[in-house]
C-alpha cells in the first residue's frame, strides 16, 4: 500500500478535540505498509539520505515532539526518532480520513532552526 502521492490534497479534518495524535495507530497502520510520502517529504527524505525504513522506524518508535490538531491539512504531529547512522529524524505526518499515515515532510533538525531535535531556536 505505500506510495508516492503527488501535492498535498488532504482532507481537512474538523476536529474540535484538542486529542493528541493517536501514536498507537500511526505505529500499526505504517508497520501494516498503510503509509504514504507526499512529493515533498519523498524529495526532502532523498536530499537528507534517509532510507524508507528510517522514515518509517520514526513512525513506529519515535517520539512526540510537537502536536497540530488545528493544522489545515488534518491534524498532524512532529515525531522525532534517529536513524541508523545517530542523526536526528524530524517527521511530520498525519493520518488521512483513509486511514492511511500521510509523511507530510522529513529532516535533520538543525540550526538555526533547532537548538537541539527537541528544541526550537527562538524567533528574533
């Protein structure tokens, strides 16, 4: 069932809940192949030299590091984990109305950005 799908055409979910992201079901769904790259994640994931299998080790294992239940999109999240060589994995991802987890983008979290993969430089 994965797949590399051309430009966001998400259906923006609703969602007056401020739930987090449903971390037990984005793990089940992307270990059962029910995964998906938007265009810009599969172009960042190359760029950066991450493998699919990192990509989706982040989905299955990482951790929570920022939730969006009101992104536009559908609710998403920023997941961190690491890959095989000890780089930092940032992944934004949301889960479809399909029931398919949609990676939305993918990076090494660094300056000036981020202080370190849990912590955003501050805006000046």
């Amino acid at each position: 069932m994965s797949r590399l799908i051309t430009p966001c055409s998400c259906i923006s979910l609703d969602r007056e809940d401020a739930e987090p992201m449903e971390l037990k079901r984005v793990s089940r769904l992307t270990a059962q192949g029910r995964y998906e790259f938007s265009e810009h994640a599969e172009r960042e994931r190359i760029h950066d030299h991450f493998t699919v299998e990192e990509i989706k080790g982040v989905a299955i294992n990482g951790e929570l590091i920022e939730d969006y239940p009101e992104d536009p999109r559908g609710h998403s999240c920023l997941m961190l984990g690491w890959g095989k060589d000890g780089r930092p994995i940032h992944v934004v991802l949301t889960i479809l109305p399909t029931d398919v987890v949609r990676f939305i983008t993918v990076y090494e979290p660094t300056r000036p950005k981020w202080i370190d993969p849990w912590t955003r430089a501050r805006k000046e």
